[in-house]
C-alpha cells in the first residue's frame, strides 16, 4: 500500500535502492544489494514495476491523470478504512484515474463510493491480482465498473466495486468525448 501511495501521489515518486525486491537493513554504500531477492521475490518486484509502468512509462489518455498535479479527495469511510481519490492532469481532464486503497483486513465486496462522471471505469492496476504474492494476498478479481446516475457521497455517480483487504485498484473513467470533469 505504501508503494501504491508513493506512485499515485503527486510529485516525484522516489523509492529506495532495493526497496522494489523486499531489501532489508540499513544502507550501506559499501555493501552491494542482495539480488538474489529480486528472484525470491518476484511478485512484489512486477507489482512495483507495474506501478512505476503506471506512473512513468508510455502513458495513454488513458492513465495520463497520474502524473497530473490535481488531486481530490472522494471518499473516506474511517470506520471500514477505504480512502478513493483521483488524479487529473490539465491536458487530460477528460481522464481521471481514481485510486482506492483498502487500510483494513477486511474483503468488501459491492462496496459503494460517489465518483464525479459516470460511465465505465477500468481497472488498471490490482493489488490482489494473480502474480504479485498467491500466498500472502488475497485474490478478488477485478470487473469492469459501471458507475450509475445515482448521486452518492456528493457526487453524482454511484460506482461499486469489491477490494480485498489491504489492497487497493487504480481505475480509469476516461471517455474522449468528455471535456472536462466535476
């Protein structure tokens, strides 16, 4: 989740050198990395590297949002732990990307947020997809999500999602006809 706050946040993500393979104690510049864990784990290295592709690789409309400066924060429900935010970038504000962080050990499926557009929302990231850990992660599959008319949580759109505990979704709501969002 940290990793997630790092590459959806504004600004310059930075990580530490290992950090992306689980490399533990102190920095040392005289000691070299321990490679060997970028095989051991090679789940958490592709869930950081999908991120940092997310973040800064060839970007479509589509997901351009994340390197964007605006940020505004949609829901969060203290109680169950779920924050949802998106991210907008000037030219691209007809695409928003909406990222929704589960804090908690807790699965919510059809969980209800408000989102500000309508419409199809498709899943970019999964924390609980197959390949990042099969042992420690739990594995809820992500859909396609259908935001209605319904106003929710002062906004205008209701979308409905499942997430599993301690994960988090990055969505897509980018629709080319649209200008703009609220």
């Amino acid at each position: 989740m940290g990793a997630l706050l790092v590459f959806t946040a504004p600004g310059i993500p930075m990580i530490f050198q290992g950090q992306e393979f689980l490399e533990d104690g102190y920095f040392d510049d005289t000691q070299g990395l321990d490679w060997k864990k970028a095989s051991k784990f090679k789940g958490i290295h592709k869930l950081y590297r999908d991120l940092i592709k997310l973040r800064v690789g060839d970007l479509s409309d589509e997901l351009r949002g994340l390197q964007g400066q605006h940020i505004n924060t949609l829901h969060f429900n203290h109680d169950n732990k779920i924050l949802a935010y998106t991210r907008s970038h000037d030219e691209h504000g007809h695409c928003p990307v909406l990222v929704i962080i589960n804090f908690s050990n807790s699965t919510f499926e059809n969980y209800d947020i408000g989102v500000p557009i309508g419409g199809l929302w498709e899943t970019a990231f999964n924390s609980s997809c197959d390949g990042y850990d099969e042992k420690d992660f739990s594995l809820v599959k992500a859909k396609l999500h259908m935001a209605s008319g319904e106003p929710y949580d002062n906004q205008p759109h209701k979308l409905t999602f499942s997430i599993a505990e301690y994960g988090a979704l990055i969505l897509n709501g980018c629709d080319k006809n649209r200008r703009d969002y609220d």
